[in-house]
C-alpha cells in the first residue's frame, strides 16, 4: 500500500509543469509587463534596461512599441500618449517636491542638561533623509561607546536618538563623514539647558 502511494506522488511530480520564474520590477514590484499602469514607468524602464537588457530589449524595442500601438484606435492612441504624458508630469513633479523637502529638511544636534553636569545629546531629523534611526543609534552607541537609543521628541510627532554624554562636536563631524547625502548646511548644532525644578 505504501509503495502505491510513493509511485504516485512520483507521477504526479513527473507530470507536473514545471515552475515559472517570474521577474519582478526592483521600483513598483510589479511584474515588468505592468509597469506601466503604475506611477514609476519612466523608472522602472531604465531599472529594467539595468538589471534584465534581455527583457528590456524584447519589451521597449522599436518593433515592441510599434507592435502596441498598432493594436489600437487612433482614439486610444491619442489618450493612451496623454496618459503617459500626465503619469510622467506626475512622477517629474513627486521627485521635484522629494528633493525640495530634502533641501528644506534640517538636522538638530542639540546638547541637554540632565543634572548638574551630566549632559546628552539628542539628533533630531534623520528621518528625513530616509535612514534607519535604530541602526544611526546602533553605529553612534559604537562609536562613542556610550548609551545611544531611539527616543519620541518632545511633541511626540517624530523620533529622535539619545547618546549619553557630551558628544555634539563630535557627533557633527561623525554626520559629516559618515552619512552621504545629508549636506553639510542641514546640520546644525542647538544648546539647550533643563530647567531647574523650583
């Protein structure tokens, strides 16, 4: 009876299609062919000319294109250009409004009293240069050897990280060295002092 079963499973394994290996788009994570009804066609065309030329070449060819455009009315040829025409204005304009607030975004570095003369240092503003703050907090605590952890501001509307000790100068000259695309005019250095409870 075992050996029944055992011979057909092998059957079926035999007889089964084989699996399809399925690219998907490094940008918008579709499927290459629907590119283009999502909002990055114009990106995800030059990740797919970078990463897959094979597939780029059968897709964005002349012959391809022309192949498409055949297939269609005139009409949805007309709307089919304005449509892109309008997703690519679009896309244009979401990358112009991303670098504006990445050229507007600030880093704080500011240094606080606890009590007496125990300071931290709090850096606000990292996120929105895109990193990660656990592993900013992660590489500061290593890099100072202190205490370095993900704290919310104030207001509650973001987080900031928290290294103990008095690491302000230091830790203007680590943002410069070490995190690429954060300019060297959005860091700015606040002292700040606790007031005493009366």
């Amino acid at each position: 009876m075992a050996d029944d079963d055992t011979t057909e499973e092998s059957v079926q394994q035999r007889n089964a299609p084989p699996a399809k290996h399925v690219i998907y788009c490094g940008v918008c994570t579709l499927p290459p062919e629907y590119c283009e009804f999502g909002g990055t066609a114009s990106k995800c065309e030059e990740w797919l000319k970078k990463n897959n030329p094979e597939m780029h070449a059968r897709m964005y060819s002349e012959d391809a294109v022309n192949e498409k455009l055949s297939s269609l009315s005139v009409e949805a040829r007309a709307k089919a250009e304005k449509d892109s025409q309008k997703k690519a204005a679009k896309a244009e304009a979401a990358a112009s409004r991303e670098a504006e607030k990445l050229a507007n975004s600030m880093i704080y570095i500011k240094r606080v009293e606890r009590n007496k003369r125990k300071y931290v240092t709090v850096v606000s503003g990292l996120e929105a240069f895109g990193y990660d703050l656990k592993k900013v907090a992660k590489d500061l605590g290593k890099r100072f050897a202190t205490g370095s952890s993900v704290t919310k501001n104030a207001g509650n509307t973001g987080e900031e990280i928290t290294v103990q000790g008095d690491v302000s100068d230091d830790l203007f000259d680590w943002i410069e060295e070490n995190l690429e695309n954060v300019p060297e005019d959005n860091v700015e250095c606040i002292e700040d002092k606790k007031k005493k409870a009366g």
